[in-house]
C-alpha cells in the first residue's frame, strides 16, 4: 500500500487565493485524478495534513466534499478510499462524452479566431512531441484529456465546457481504475493531432469523425483488457 508521502509532492498551480479548505480539496483531487495513490490506498487525513503542512480541519472538510462528490469513501477506523468506478458507469460516460463533444468540435469549428488558432498551434507542436512517445500512455492520455477539454473551450459555450470538464475526470478516473495498470499505449493511435488539425480548419465533418474514434478508443480498450 502507498504510503500518502510518496503522493502529495505534486506542483499545484493557481491557487495563490484559495482558501486552506479548498487548497486541500485541490491537492487531493490532484492524486487522485492522476494515478498517485492505487486503488486500495488509504488517504489517512493525519498524514495528509502533515504532508500539506496544515491542521486537519480543512483537510478533513475536502475529504467530506470528495465523500460527498462520490470521489472518495469513508472507510471507517482506516480512512478514505477512491469510490470504485464499474465498467457500465465507464460506457455511460462515454456515450455521453460523444454526444456533447461532437457538439463542441461543432462549435470550435464554426467560432474559431486568432486567439483559438493560436492556442490549437502550441497544442499541434506539443502533440508531436507526445505521439514520439509511443509506449507512455499517461502521457498519451494526459495530452488527450487536454485536446478534448482546449476543443471545449473554443466552443465558446459554458455549460458545454463544464459539463465535458467533468467526464473527462471522471474518463481519467476510469482510466486508471480500468485500464491503465501497467499497460502500455495501443500502438499506432495517433487522433489527436488529427482532430486539432481539423479544428483549425473548421472541417466540421473531419473533427467529429476523429473525436468519435479518439472517444470510443477507451470502449474498445475496456473490452479487449
């Protein structure tokens, strides 16, 4: 079992005006989102304030806020546990995903402008960096969960962004949980850059088939593993 000091040294980012409570709740999603601690693990909110250098109480508050966003468990007399995510809960999420994200590639497509076009840019040399990583498969789905999300955003519609924000999470959760376990990326699986270069067309057609393979990819996965 990992010990909660081999996870919390973790670069937290923009978070200069938040509060203690909700720099706790940042840090812990942050292991949570990334792998850092295995399934089993226990988080033990002594050792999580120790690490992070504060009291228990708001540790103990973004616990609950976790608990209560189905994100953790209380394991009474041990501590907090990831809520376990079943297969099904995988494939619904991912029916969804399509829906919604089909719609953004529409959007980012029809409202692209020299801001977007520059940032799908730094994205594009970014993603040749990745795709020469053939066997990294956080990697290779760490820089996908940011295509989709950078896709969302150039929609331009809020709700839309939030709602893609949060299965992607929940997909990353997935991921970790379901498939990754040592695995290495499928070989040859290179959508991503695709699906920038389409967007930054505004080739509507291009953009939603690519998505929709990059998407179902984790479906496929869940099924051979």
């Amino acid at each position: 079992m990992q010990s909660v000091f081999d996870v919390v040294a973790l670069p937290l980012s923009g978070t200069k005006h938040l509060s203690r409570k909700e720099e706790a709740y940042s840090k812990i999603l942050e292991i949570v989102l990334h792998g850092k601690i295995d399934q089993n693990g226990i988080l033990n909110e002594q050792k999580l304030a120790e690490a992070f250098g504060m009291s228990r109480a708001p540790v103990r508050e973004a616990l609950q806020m976790l608990c209560s966003e189905r994100i953790l468990e209380n394991v009474p007399r041990m501590g907090y546990r990831i809520v376990p995510i079943s297969v099904k809960e995988t494939i619904d999420a991912i029916n969804v995903r399509l829906l919604l994200e089909i719609e953004s590639a529409r959007l980012a497509c029809r409202n692209r402008n020299q801001e977007g076009l520059e940032k799908l840019d730094r994205l594009i040399a970014q993603e040749k960096q990745i795709e020469a990583d053939e066997e990294n498969i956080h990697s290779w789905i760490t820089q996908g969960d940011l295509v989709h999300q950078t896709i969302a955003e150039l929609s331009g519609n809020v709700i839309l962004v939030q709602m893609i924000v949060s299965l992607i999470d929940l997909m990353r959760r997935a991921s970790i949980q379901l498939i990754l376990g040592g695995k290495e990326k499928p070989a040859g699986i290179h959508y991503h850059m695709g699906i920038l270069k389409a967007v930054r067309a505004g080739d509507e057609k291009q953009a939603e088939e690519l998505l929709k393979k990059d998407i179902l990819i984790i479906k496929d996965l869940l099924t051979q593993w």
